[in-house]
C-alpha cells in the first residue's frame, strides 16, 4: 500500500519541462535557481509567475512554453508526479550578453491562454446571428486559432440575438462572449495546458475536493486570517453590454430584494440603505436577459460570502483554483479557493485565499 505523502513524510524536487508551441515535449530546463507561481480564479489569465535562471548559454525563451512540475514520493519511495501550474509563456528582458560570461535572467510566465488574451485580435470584425450553437462556433474559433489543446463541454444552448465584435478584439472576449450565451465558467487553462470552457457551477454545489485534518493529519499552520467584512456588502447591481458599429449597449440593475428577499443584506432588512456593487461594463451577453442572470449571479456571490480567510497549507495536488474544500476543525462551513501562491522550495507549502460558500 502506498504511504500517504499528503499527511506524512514527504521527499520532493521540482522539474521545468520545455514544450513546444504545440505543447510537443523538448526536453528539461536546467539552471532554474527560483521559481514563484500564483494564481486567481477571478484573472483573464489565471497562472502566471517569475523565475530567475542562470547559465552560460540561454535557450531561445520565445521558442518555448515551460512547465513547472512537482515528484514527490512518500516514505515508500514511490515518485509521483504532478504540474503546478498550466504551460507558461516565457517573457524574458531584452538583455544581450556575451557569450562567455554566466548569465542570470530574471523570467516572467503567463500561462497558455495569455495566447487568447493578449496575443491574438480579430481580424476584421466578427458577427454571430441568433440560433447558432456557441460551443460550436468556439471549438472552431479554437481549432483556427491554432490551440492544439482543447476541452469544452458541448451545450445545447443557442444565441438568442446576434454576437458582434470589432476588428482588434482580443480571441478571448470573443470567446466569453460566446460561453456567456450557455452560461458557462470564462476560459482557462488546465494543468495540463488544455483551454477548458464548462458550464459554471455554484459553489454550494460542488463537490468536495479535499477536507483538510487535525492531530496527525494536519497539514494547515494553525494561523489562520479570517475576515469578515459586511459593512458594504452590495444589494444592487447594475451592468451594460458592449456596444459595437452595429448594436448599441442595452442596461440592467438587480435588486437582492428580487432575487434574495431574505437576505440580511436587502434594502428591506438593512435598515433602507441602498449599497451599490461594481458596475459590470461592456459584458458579452447577447441580451438583457443574459444580462440580468449575469448580474443576479455576480451580485449573490458578492452578497452571500460570508467571511475569507488567509491560510497557509502544504501542497496537495486535489486543491488548486476553484476547488472546493473543508477543515475537520469547523464542519459546518467550506469554502472555495480563489487565490493561491507557492514557491517552489523544499517543503512545498501554498499561501491561499479561501471564500465561504452559503
């Protein structure tokens, strides 16, 4: 039976593996001296990180993705081995050396879907009618952009008006807009560097990723930050959508009271104080109707998210962005993972911001 490395003695070491463009092996990085990662589920790019590298003679970043991964085996020897992160893009200074004289370069990483985010643009403008299939249509904006790595969730949801973009839109917005129409998580990368597009799930029904222990099985430092901040929790909310040449922006608000009448936090039971929410401009909904369920959404997570806290945990490869989980210390509450940041040292430990879910 293998030794449960998650809670007991744990050997470890770290591997930067070079990818193609095509995400193709092409061999190991060496001379990485450090390497900081974070991630937020909330970011258009949700990894990224720095790394500081040194040698004699540097391979050509640009040519390249890397991939951070961690082998760690437990008290039986037996290696396992996990990514960190989703494939990086490496953005390296305009520095020139010479050759003979060691280098030491300090790296920037965007994970694979900065590709969608900041690198591609249409090209023309771009229009979608009603009734076409937005899954559809993304697996082909995809497959044209060159994404070789692909996984999204066919949906029989179809555009109930027209989808129009100008020319210089960035892939993702285009994208988004299309998930938007099936209600859908925005893009991103999974660990493996697949673009993943899936219907979105409320927190309160996911299932649970991992349940943090006590006594022998604690691997959480007993400091933890707990905030909890309700002194201006929004009951309204208002948005727009993008306004293109041939379509003009419509608008919307949405009351707690309308959608959560029981809430502490309505205008009825706070004391009849109105308390705004970040406008949510230029959102890709076909219409006001997505409009409004988006926002409804926005604004019950923002009012319904009790406390935060800042906790300090050794790695497991079950929690990472999004993920559901617990600690034996409180059954009652859980929470989902919205931030989290590591540095690839011995002891492999993650500094994570966690939300409470209702």
């Amino acid at each position: 039976m293998a030794s449960n490395w998650r809670t007991g003695y744990r050997s470890e070491r770290f591997e930067y593996r070079l990818l193609r463009s095509n995400l193709a092996p092409a061999g190991l990085l060496t001379g990485v001296q450090s390497c900081s990662l974070s991630g937020s589920v909330n970011a258009d790019v949700r990894w990224g990180g720095r790394m500081k590298w040194s040698g004699v003679t540097a391979p050509n970043w640009s040519q390249y993705l890397v991939h951070p991964w961690y082998i760690v085996a437990g008290a039986d020897g037996v290696e396992e081995s996990y990514p960190l992160c989703p494939p990086c893009f490496i953005k390296a200074p305009a520095t020139v050396f010479d050759d003979d004289v060691p280098q030491s370069v300090d790296l920037q990483l965007y994970d694979v879907s900065y590709m969608l985010a900041q690198r591609l643009k249409t090209s023309g403008p771009v229009g979608y009618p009603a009734g076409i299939t937005p899954t559809t249509e993304l697996v082909a904006r995809l497959v044209a952009a060159g994404v070789t790595r692909w996984s999204i969730t066919p949906s029989a949801a179809v555009t109930s008006s027209a989808l129009n973009y100008d020319l210089g839109t960035s892939e993702m917005k285009v994208c988004n807009g299309l998930l938007g129409v099936a209600g859908y998580w925005s893009l991103h990368a999974d660990q493996n560097g697949a673009i993943v597009g899936e219907p979105y799930l409320d927190p309160s029904k996911r299932a649970e990723a991992y349940r943090f222990g006590t006594g022998a099985a604690l691997i959480v430092r007993p400091e933890r930050t707990v905030t909890k901040d309700d002194f201006s929790v929004p009951n309204r909310i208002s948005g727009s959508t993008r306004s293109t040449d041939a379509v003009a922006s419509v608008t919307a608000t949405v009351t707690l009271d309308s959608i959560y009448p029981t809430s502490p936090y309505a205008y009825a039971n706070n004391g009849h104080f109105w308390i705004d929410a970040e406008p949510m401009r230029d959102q890709d909904a076909a219409d006001v109707t997505v409009l409004t369920t988006r926002l409804s959404a926005a604004l019950l997570e923002q009012a319904t998210a009790a406390s935060s806290q800042s906790v300090t945990h050794a790695w497991v490869p079950e929690v990472t962005l999004g993920s559901l989980v617990a600690h034996n210390t409180d059954t009652t509450r859980r929470y989902t993972v919205q931030k989290m940041d590591l540095t690839c040292e011995l002891g492999l430990q993650v500094s994570a911001e966690w939300r409470e879910v209702a």
